[in-house]
C-alpha cells in the first residue's frame, strides 16, 4: 500500500520495541487488579463480622435456651404444688385439671431440656455437655416423682401427707438448682471464648489493611514505572518507524489513514497532513480498496495471520508488493508496513519456471527409461507434460511416412475439449508454413505466442484462441534421420521464453528422438531375438535330426532329434565326420555323386540308408544345404534328416490296406477294378474272353442282425475261405464289401464255364460252416457278367454281374443267371424311382389317409389306420406296394417315418381340438425303423410336441419285421411299451413265428393278414387257420383284428368266432382326413 498517487515504493515496517513482558501486563491489567483487591478486601470484613456474630448468636442460644426452659419447668412446677395445697385445703377456685395442665406443663419443660429441642426467640438450644445433661435428667426424673405423687394425694388425699409433697417439691428445685450452676458455668466459658476470637478477628483485620496499604503503595511505583517504560517504547518505535525507508501507516477499521510513518516526506504524494484522516477509496481503486478493507477486517477480526501480496500497476508496469499488518491492541486500528518486491518476485517466478522445466526434463528421462514401447512413451510424456509442466493440454502427432504431413494422434493429456479442438486444427493446416510443418521440414523447434500473430491471424489459431490456448510450442521428434512425428504443447499463458528454456526444450526433443530411436531399435533387436530364439527352439524341437558341419566335414553342432535317432549324444558326435552314419548300402559312387551336386548346387536331398549307434540300419530322407557367408563362400552344411522307417511300413500297410479287405485278406474293390482293367486290355489285345462272378449270401443280414456282427464277422471269414479252395490258378477272388464277394475268371473259353465256375462256388459252400456254438448252412447267388458281350469296361461288368446276381434272388435264391438287357432297364427304371421318391420326400408329396378300424360286436368306429399315400398328379400312379419297399431298401423310409408320426400327431391333435374323437391312431414301422435305437424317444418327443397322450397311438409291425430282428425287436418292443403307446402284429400267420417267440413279445393286438380273409368263407382252410389264429390270441390275452373284409359272410364268421375288430372295404376304404370327418359326423 502507498498514498502516493502509487508511485513510490513503500518502506519496510518498523519492528515494535521490545518491553519488560511483567511490566507490559501490570500496566495492561493495573486498574483491574485494584478494584479486585479492593473487593476481596471488603468480602473479608463483612465474613468476618457476620461469623463474629454467628457465633455469638450460637452462644447465646447454647446458655439462654436451656436456663429459660429450666425456668419455666420450675415456674409451672411450683405453682402446680400452690394449686395443690388450695385445692386440699378446700378452696373451691381451684381445680384439679388447672393442677395437672401446670404440672403437665412443667414435665414438658423439663422433657425438651433433656431433648435439647427448646427454641427462644429464634434462638435453638445447643448441644448439653455431658454434665449438664445428667443433671437435667435428675431434674426430669424428680419432677416425674412430684407429678406422680401429687395427682394421689389429690385423688386420696390420705395417700401421701403434704410434707412428703414438700420433700419431693425441695428434692426437685435443688436439682434444678444445681442444673442451673452447671449452665452458668458453662455460659460464662462461652462468653470468655467468644471475647477471645474477637480479639484475634480484630488483629487479623489489622494485618491485612497493614498489607493492603504495603501493596497500594507497590503498585503505584510499578504503574508509574511501566508509564515511563511505555513512554520510552513508543518513542523507540516512533523513531525505528521513521527509519525505514518505505512507508508505514496507521488505518482504522473504517479504512481512514490515522498514522503516516515516512522517513522521507517526499515518498508521499501530498504533505502528511493532507494524507491523514482520507479514505482508502479516495487514494486506491475501488477493487484495490475493498481488498485492503477485507484485509484490515480480517486482521481485526483475528481471522488474517496479517500477510497480504498484492500487485499494483505504476506509470504503466505492473508492480508487487508484500504488506505486513498488525493489530493496534485495545483499538480498531492496525499497522500497515508495505514494500515493493517485484524484482524479487520475478526471480523467484523464474527460479520457479526453471525448477518445473527440470521437473519437467527429469520426469521425461525417468520416462524414457522406464517405457519400452513408443505409445507407452508418448502417453506419459503428455501426462507429464500436463500435470507437471502445468500445460493445459499435449498431445504426439506420428508422421505417416517419411516426415511427411498429415499426422495421425498418437497419444494425448489434458482438456479433452481445447485439446481435440487444437489437433483438428492443426492436422488440418497443410501449407507449408504451419508449426507442424515447419518443425518436421526443418527439425528445429516452433514457440508461439498466439496473441502477437497479428490482426489476422492463421486459420488454425482461431479455434486455439477460442478455448483460451495462447501458447503453442511444437518439438519435432525423429526417428534416426526420419522425421517421427511432433510433441504439440498448448498453455494459457503466454510468457517470453528464455534461451535457458529454449535449451531445455530443444534438449527434451533431443532425448525423445533418442528415445524413439533406441525404442525402434531394441524392438528390432527383440524380434531378431525372438526370432533366433524360436528357430532354437525349432530347430531343438523338431522329430527331423539336424548336424551342422564345417568344410572338412566335422559336425560342429546336432539338435535333440539328431541323438532320439542315431543314438549318438552331442558329445559323441561333435568333432566327427558324418560317415560314421553310413549303413554301407550305398557304394562310393553314390556319395561322390551327392558331394558334387552340392558343391555346385548348393544343396541336395534324396532317400538312403543309414546305420544307427546300435548298429541297426534304418531308411531316411536326407537334406543337405551350404551355409554362405557375405561373399557368396560356403562356411558350413547344414543337413536334416527324417527317419521313414515307419513310413516305408506304413505305406506298405496303406497299400495292402488300400488293395486288400481287412477281415478276410481277399483282394477289394479298389485293387479287383485295376485287376479287371489290366485283364479287360489283355484281353482285347489277345482277343480272348473274360468273366466276372458275383456272389451274395442269402440272407445273411437275418444272421448278423440276431447273431451279432462279431459271429458275421467270423462267417464271411469262414466263407473266404471255403471259395478260396476252388479259386483257379489263373483266377481272381475278392471281396466287394458286405456279404458280397467276385471272382475274375481270365482266359475264359467259352461263356459255358462261366456257369461251371458259379456251379463250383454255390457247392464250395454247401457243407455246414462250423463255427465255435454254432452251425450254419450258407447258400449264396450268382450273377454273371461276360466280356465282351455284355459290356467293355470294368465298372460295367461289375455293375451287369451285380444286376444278374439280384435276379438271381429273385428267381429264389442259391442259383446263378447272367445278365440280359432287361436287367438294365429295370436296374433303370429302379433308379427313377428312387430320384422321383426322393423329390417326393423334398416336395412333401407325400400324405396320409385313413381307414376305420369297426368294433364287431356293436358295429362303432374304435380307431383308425393311417396309410401312406403318394400325391403326384403330374406322374404315373405308385401304390404303397411299390414304394414302400423301394425306401426301404434306399434308407429314406426312415425319413418318411418320421414325418408319418409328425403328421399323424398333428392331425390327432386337430381332431381333439375341434371335438372329434377318432379313438386310437394306428401308424405303421417298417423293419429298417425297428433297427433305429432312437425310435422310443423320437415318438416321445413327438408326442410331447403335440400333447397327444401315448395311449391314443397304436404302433403296428410286420410279423416278418420281427423274425429278421430277433431279440432286437424285442427290446425294441418293449422300449414302446414303456412308453405307454399300443402294439400291434401286423400281417399275422405271414412271418413263420413260433408261439413261444410270440409269447415273449409285449403286444396287445395281432391283425389277421387279408390273405386269410379273403377267400372266406369259400376257402375252408382259410377259416380254420383264422378261427386257430383268433383261439391262439385269445388264450395270449390279445384282441384281434381281420384286416381286408369285404363281405357280410366274413363279418358273421369274425363275429362267430369272437373276433374283436376288422377294417375293409365293407365298411370304409382307406380316405383323406377331410373325407373321414364327413363320415364320422354321418356316422353320428
């Protein structure tokens, strides 16, 4: 602060004059302590006086009480006996009752004496000595007798005579007498006390006016010497005040200028006088004064520790100043000491920029060291940059190619909004002037102040201005002689840089590009580690051995593989030369060979053999390169090899494997095809004949099936071996797959052998085939295929003799036929079928219809059966007969099965939902589905899909079905079941089942085959097999029902023999779903 209109620089504060800290408070606290005194002085008098009286009060009360009551006991008890003796002496004013209230009165008396509870005018009986008490007691016990005698002699007057009356009244006053000695006596000592501690009250009294005087007279001297002292002081201080050389000054809480202290009057503006009594407003600006005020406040309110800085503009610069203020003690008024530090000041700010430019450089290079990649680098050089240099925000631009323009962000601090705004900016400045530019073309370092750039400034500085950036300095970083990218610092301060700080910038920019540097090359040195590494790891982790040699040769190194193979530890091997591999299979003409190819190729590979340590010889495959060194001269060989043992062996197996079938050892497909190509080229040059045999067991999927393919197994071998024994010189047996086997007949001189050799095979296995617990009789089919006649290729005579082997089955079995033409069209017009049925199953051309199931004894509908049907208008007409074998044989029945069970659900669950109940749904399972496991928990699911109850679905199965599948059907029987749907035997009497078989099976009902029915009842032998039928059932707790009846006559028979249900044509052919509601709602 300065009242010079501020221009002079004020002067330091004086330093308050040391004083005598006793003196200091007997001054400040010398009145008070007077008054105290003096107080204290007459609160003793007045508690002297009031326990002087006290006690003289208890005095009295102690003597006075007692002698009253003692008085009064005697008063009333004399004048009790005077009313006596009136009264005995006839005086008729007088009563007995006034002679007994007095000497009541008078024990009363006397019993509050000996009581101690008698009170005098306000005065209360002290304590009796013990004495005293006794006598008293006398008194009491005295008086009692008195009492006692004279209400006798009153009420018998002859009871005592009026001298023992006498007696007892002498006896009584001279103990009364003798208690009031005792309490004079001990009044007189009470008083001789009391005048004794009166004396001694009046003494202390003395003493201690004696002292206050002596502490009057003291205190004066000390008050005056503190006077003095204080005078002195404050001329001290006076003269240290106006000693300074800045100002000093006096301000009261109002802000009025009570005091001006200068040792130059011509530091003030205007004379002292006119500087005194004016307002801080008056001399300061407003913003300025209200500080001071604020300050001064603060101070006084003891809220300010009495520093203030604050800076003040003068002739134009700006200027700081330190103040001291103190509290003037027992006023409203501080001292205000201010001087001028702004030389001082700026120092400091410098030594403080320079000291966060270290922090700032020693920061960055612990940075430097600690990071090991470049982003991690630039990230925490722009944290640092923020949080350390104070810089409002950074960020690191990355060059994208060769110190060229554009940058991309590669790391950023700071305020997220200034910052984005300040890189959209300047990555989008592209002429060649920019900062960015500029720093990268020229590697030197860009500082901008951006308020000096001019009227108009660059496009790029306006969105930086905006948000408050004012400062902007751009350090280029390099990537050895390639320009990296730049360091972009913004401030919001814009001060002049130094050359110190120059310096440290441009040195920061010299350690970030030696950081990049070396970052970039100990990346590179860590992949080329890494690299080495793994080929070391490759190279000791490979199955191919490895030895690298010099030129002699030596092997100088092996891998692990090296050793697994040849047995020779590395140190066994290193130092020798690789000859102590060779096997001795190959000559010297083979290596000299293998030498001269690598010396001028640089390499070679090729397979030889080798002798392990063991002395064991092995077949590898061998690898050998030279080593070059920058001129293009071999310093080693490197040679890897692989040992092929195992696979030489393992081609050898594949081969056999590939040419031969593994169960029986006979020649396959594959190796009979090239066989019969061979034969058929022989054959066409030696213009000769040739014969393909193909052979089928008869059913021998029946024997698998229940037998187990482990025993199926043991009889195709058993099988191979019998054909084996008539298989000719020139012959070729093999095996197809399957139960399928083929014979090559070469050579063959007439078409009539063809069948002589068939003949030979179907008797080779005539004799019964023993095997272990069984006997098995085996016929087979034969179907021939002759060259050239019937075809000119292999594949064509394979697949001919195939077509005549199946018409061999067909014409019953155990026989041979060879092929014609017509077994070509149908083989055709098979092949048709199976395409069109499987675009039907595609199409969904499939659908089901449905025939009642009648109960015969109340003619009702009980169920229905759903039967398959092929909707294609476009086609020719297929019946269920025909198809449904064809996809049995192909494997698609399994897909049409389950969409049966899908559909057949669906549409019960229709029916129930529109109110129509059908009862039971009979849904049909071909064999191929009975070998299925999963049959049970599809129609589960199924079921579940479409909350259908299991009891609703009847499954029916062929009798046949259930012979071919044997025990596997009856498992598969009983999985359904558990299920809870119902079973039945379709086609009964036609699958040759035995009783016992079919007793082991869990069905419910068995479904006469339309072949028995339909002849009834013309054909006896029909109506007893199906009056058997029916009996047979029954007695198995089964119900029956006769499929096919067509007339009333077979219904009657049914009905006579107890048969339970039928279905025909009698009552409903087979309709659609639509068709068999409308029955139902007329059958209703």
């Amino acid at each position: 602060m300065t009242p010079q209109a501020q221009t002079e620089t004020p002067a330091p504060a004086p330093t308050p004059t040391e004083t005598d800290p006793f003196a200091e408070v007997i001054a400040r606290q010398r009145p008070r302590l007077a008054l105290v005194l003096t107080a204290l002085y007459v609160v003793l008098c007045l508690a002297l006086m009031t326990w002087s009286h006290l006690r003289w009060r208890d005095t009295l009360g102690d003597a006075m009480v007692p002698l009253d009551l003692l008085s009064q006991s005697q008063h009333y008890a004399t004048t009790a006996e005077l009313f006596a003796e009136r009264l005995l002496a006839g005086d008729r004013s007088v009563q007995a009752a006034d002679v007994h209230a007095r000497m009541q009165r008078a024990l009363d008396a006397a019993e509050d004496l000996v009581n101690q509870r008698g009170m005098l005018a306000g005065l209360e009986q002290g304590r009796l000595d013990e004495e005293t008490w006794q006598s008293v007691r006398a008194y009491r016990d005295a008086l009692n007798e008195l009492a006692q005698t004279m209400r006798q002699r009153l009420d018998q007057p002859d009871a005592a005579s009026a001298i023992h009356l006498r007696q007892l009244h002498g006896l009584a006053e001279g103990t009364a007498a003798h208690s009031e000695m005792l309490m004079v006596r001990r009044l007189e000592r009470r008083l001789d006390a009391r005048r004794w501690a009166d004396a001694l009250n009046l003494l202390l009294l003395a003493a201690i006016s004696l002292v206050m005087i002596e502490y009057g007279r003291r205190l004066w001297i000390r008050n005056e010497a503190a006077h003095l002292a204080t005078e002195r002081g404050q001329a001290r201080l006076r003269a240290f005040v106006e000693s300074l050389p800045d100002l000093a000054f006096m301000i009261d809480r109002r802000g009025l200028f009570q005091e001006v202290y200068a040792s130059n009057p011509q530091l003030l503006a205007a004379p002292r006088a006119q500087v005194l009594g004016r307002h801080l407003h008056e001399i300061f600006p407003a913003s300025v004064a209200i500080g001071f005020l604020q300050v001064i406040h603060g101070v006084l309110d003891g809220r300010s520790d009495g520093r203030h800085d604050y800076d003040l503009e003068i002739d134009g610069r700006a200027r700081r100043f330190e103040a001291r203020i103190s509290r003037v003690a027992h006023s409203d008024q501080v001292v205000w000491v201010s001087w001028d530090v702004t030389d001082r000041y700026l120092a400091e700010q410098r030594v403080l920029e320079l000291s966060r430019l270290y922090n700032l450089i020693s920061h960055v290079n612990q940075a430097i060291a600690r990071e090991r990649t470049v982003e991690d680098l630039m990230a925490q050089i722009c944290r640092i940059a923020v949080d350390i240099g104070r810089f409002r925000c950074a960020w690191m631009g990355a060059a994208e190619g060769a110190g060229n323009v554009p940058l991309q962000v590669l790391a950023h601090a700071g305020d997220v909004q200034a910052g984005k705004a300040a890189v959209q900016a300047l990555l989008q400045e592209a002429s060649p002037g920019g900062p960015l530019q500029l720093a990268l073309s020229e590697n030197t370092m860009q500082v901008l102040d951006l308020r000096l750039l001019g009227d108009t400034p660059p496009a790029w500085a306006a969105p930086l201005l905006a948000h408050g950036l004012q400062t902007l300095i751009v350090l280029p970083v390099w990537r050895g002689d390639v320009g990296f990218g730049t360091l972009v610092l913004h401030g919001d301060e814009a001060d002049a840089m130094s050359a110190i700080e120059r310096a440290l910038f441009e040195e920061m920019a010299r350690d970030l590009t030696h950081a990049v540097t070396r970052i970039e090359h100990e990346a590179q040195r860590q992949v080329m580690i890494e690299r080495l590494r793994l080929h070391a790891a490759a190279l000791d982790s490979t199955r191919d051995g490895m030895m690298i040699t010099d030129l002699v040769p030596r092997i100088v190194a092996v891998n692990r593989a090296f050793t697994e193979i040849t047995g020779y530890s590395p140190e066994e091997a290193i130092g020798r030369q690789p000859r102590m591999l060779q096997s001795g299979r190959q000559d010297e003409a083979f290596y000299d060979k293998l030498w001269r190819t690598l010396m001028r190729e640089g390499q070679w590979q090729g397979e030889f053999r080798a002798r392990r340590k063991s002395g064991e010889v092995y077949s590898q495959w061998f690898s050998v390169g030279s080593v070059r060194n920058e001129y293009g001269e071999p310093t080693h060989f490197v040679g890897t090899f692989t040992d092929i043992t195992r696979l030489k062996e393992a081609e050898q197996q594949l081969h056999h494997l590939a040419h031969f079938d593994a169960l029986t050892e006979l020649p396959n497909r594959m190796f009979i095809r090239s066989r019969l190509e061979h034969a058929l080229e022989s054959a066409t040059r030696r213009q000769t004949r040739v014969a393909v045999l193909v052979l089928d067991l008869d059913n021998f999927k029946r024997i698998n099936d229940s037998l187990g393919h482990a025993l199926g197994d043991s009889l195709l071998r058993a099988v191979a071996e019998r054909l084996k024994g008539c298989q000719g010189a020139t012959d070729t047996l093999g095996r197809l797959g399957g139960d399928e086997f083929v014979v090559m007949l070469e050579d063959l001189a007439a078409p009539a052998d063809a069948a002589t050799r068939a003949r030979a095979l179907l008797d080779a296995l005539a004799p019964a085939l023993e095997l272990p617990g069984h006997e098995f009789y085996v016929q087979g089919s034969v179907g021939i295929s002759l060259f050239p006649e019937d075809a000119r290729s292999a594949d064509d005579l394979l697949r001919n003799a195939d077509a005549a082997m199946y018409q061999a089955k067909q014409g019953g079995r155990n026989d041979y036929r060879y092929y014609t033409e017509t077994l070509t069209v149908s083989a055709h017009r098979r092949l048709a079928l199976d395409t069109r049925l499987r675009q039907a199953l595609e199409q969904q051309a499939f659908e089901l219809w449905y025939q009642p199931q009648i109960e015969l004894a109340t003619g009702r509908m009980i169920g229905l059966e759903a039967l398959v049907r092929l909707r294609q208008p476009d086609l020719p007409a297929l019946s269920p007969a025909e198809f449904i074998p064809a996809l049995e044989e192909s494997g698609q029945i399994l897909e049409l099965g389950r969409w049966v069970q899908q559909e057949a659900c669906r549409q019960m669950r229709a029916w129930l939902d529109a109110g129509l109940d059908f009862g039971c749904v009979a849904i049909n399972v071909s064999a191929v589905e009975v070998r299925r496991a999963d049959l049970g928990q599809t129609l589960k699911q199924t079921l579940g899909e479409h909350g259908i109850a299991p009891q609703r679905l009847e499954v029916e199965i062929t009798e046949s079905a259930l012979m071919e599948h044997g025990e596997h059907a009856q498992a598969f029987l009983r999985a359904l079941d558990d299920l809870g749907v119902h079973l039945a035997i379709d086609d009964f009497g036609t699958g040759y089942s035995s009783l016992a078989y079919l007793k082991r099976m869990p069905v419910d009902k068995l479904k006469i085959d339309r072949a028995f029915i339909k002849d009834i009842p013309q054909d006896n032998d029909d109506m007893q097999l199906s009056a058997a039928i029916i009996a047979m059932a029954h007695n198995m707790g089964l119900t029956v029902l006769a499929e096919g009846v067509e007339t009333e006559a077979q219904v009657a028979f049914l009905r006579s023999h107890g048969c339970e249900a039928c279905q025909g044509f009698l009552y409903a052919r087979p309709m659609p779903a639509s068709e068999i509601e409308r029955l139902h709602l007329r059958r209703a």
